[in-house]
C-alpha cells in the first residue's frame, strides 16, 4: 500500500541535507505513562496534537481510536503493577501515513478475538484496531512487546 522506493529521499556525500527542499519526516514523538487510568486520555489527546503539528487530518480520528484501544489494552493487560507504557507516533516516509507503537514490559501476545459477538465488552479493541488499520502486529521486546499499527493518510 505504500511503497517506499517511490519517493527515496536524495542526499549526496558532500552535503548530506536534503536537495530539492525535500524535508525528512519529523522526528517519533514518544511519551511515556503511567499505570493509572488517566493515561488513555492523555495519550489520546497526545497523538490528537502530534497529528495536528504534522498537519494530519484525514483517519486523524481512525489514529486516535486505535491509540486509545492499544493504551487501553496496555493498562488492563500489558503493565505490570509499578510499570507504564510507551506510546510513540511517526510519520512514514514520504508522508504515506503514520506508524503508531504502544511498548509494555507485559508477558503475553495479544490477539484478536475468535468471535466478535456476545455480550462482553471486553475484548473488541485489536478488533477494531484490525478493521481500522491498513497493517497491525506484535514485535517482541525484552522486557514485553510492542503492539503497533499504520495507517495511510491522504496528502492535504
């Protein structure tokens, strides 16, 4: 869905800024939180405002849902008691989208449910994670996992 090689960034060895005004994409944003409830606002609102400056606005909300649900699943199943989490944003290459990762030092791999329906409301956020993103996963880290998705943003 989005091919790198088509917008390479050019350099050259006696100047390595950028030529044609290309600019690189701006650096992750990451922030750290905490074991406590008030941490998914806060990273809702905190991916909101790294969306804005990057002037991100298509699936802006889509982006935020899915940071929401990975937090969420963080707190409730991902931190170890004394812990937090790390949630960090970047733009992809060429502007093709933004990659989000949730790093929790939590044993386990998430997974999305076998079955959708019932009426539990547990359960449903890498559901609606895996219907909103273009691509989702789990990478290992020692201690715990990465959870992260990407989704594609139109140019403005």
């Amino acid at each position: 869905m989005y091919g790198h090689a088509h917008c390479p960034i050019m350099t050259t060895e006696r100047d390595p800024r950028h030529v044609n005004n290309e600019t690189p994409p701006p650096s992750p944003r990451e922030r750290l939180y905490r074991r406590e409830r008030r941490s998914v606002p806060a990273a809702r609102a905190f991916a909101r405002e790294a969306l804005a400056d990057w002037g991100v606005r298509g699936r802006a909300d889509d982006v935020v849902l899915c940071v929401s649900e990975l937090a969420t699943n963080a707190l409730l199943h991902g931190v170890p008691p004394g812990r937090g989490f790390l949630l960090r944003l970047w733009l992809l290459p060429c502007g093709d989208g933004v990659r989000v990762e949730v790093h929790d030092s939590g044993d386990g791999v998430p997974a999305v449910p076998l079955e959708s329906g019932g009426s539990d409301e547990g359960g449903r956020g890498l559901l609606l994670v895996s219907e909103l993103a273009d691509k989702w996963g789990v990478a290992e880290r020692e201690p715990g996992k990465v959870v992260w998705f990407e989704c594609g943003v139109p140019a403005d």
